[in-house]
C-alpha cells in the first residue's frame, strides 16, 4: 500500500473558498466602518458648528433668527428672548445634492442684563 504525500486538488479548492470568503467579509467590513467614519466626522462638524453659533448667541443675548450656507452645511438658527432667557435652536443640515442628514441643537441660555 502507497501513501501519497501532498495536498488534493479538493482540499485547495476548498482553502481558496474559505480565504475569498474571509477576505470579501473583510473588505465588507471595512466598507461599513469607513461611513460610520464618515458620519462621525460629519456628526463632529455638525456639532462644532452649532456650538460656535450658540456661543455667538449667547454673547449677543440678541433674539433673532438666519441662515448661513456653505458647502459642507446650512445652518439655520432661531433665538427668543424671554426676560433674562435666550432659547435658541440651531438646526444643521447637509447641503442639497449631499446624504440626507440633520440634527438639531438645542440651548437655554442665560442672559445678564447690561
């Protein structure tokens, strides 16, 4: 009786289909991250940006509303007064044309009289 010694075409096949599918999972994997990454770093933005505007609002304590567009955002704000109160309201969206996303900030602020 021979024994033969090596590998079977079989049991390549089967290494290869196991690899590729480790490997498209991988790849689907780093796909996935990628747009969290993306939507984290527009998240980030979103909130600097409503950040930076609500400490604008505070330092004017002026009631009012707008809108500022660039090409990464629009950003509209809204602010009422009531007595030493400011409530304001940032909503930042992403451009037209851009994924669909918005988020809204909202602050209470207060305003010592001058």
């Amino acid at each position: 009786m021979s024994r033969r010694t090596g590998i079977s075409l079989l049991e390549v096949m089967v290494a290869v289909t196991v690899l590729g599918i480790g490997l498209l999972s991988l790849a689907a994997a780093n796909a996935a991250f990628a747009r969290h990454a993306r939507g984290a770093a527009w998240e980030a933005m979103a909130a600097a940006h409503a950040h930076d505007r609500l400490e604008r609002l505070a330092a004017s304590c002026a009631a009012g509303s707008g809108v500022r567009r660039s090409w990464a955002h629009v950003e509209r704000w809204r602010a009422r007064r009531a007595g030493a109160v400011l409530d304001a309201t940032v909503t930042v969206a992403a451009p037209p044309g851009a994924a669909p996303r918005t988020r809204h900030f909202e602050a209470r602020l207060w305003c010592a009289d001058r």
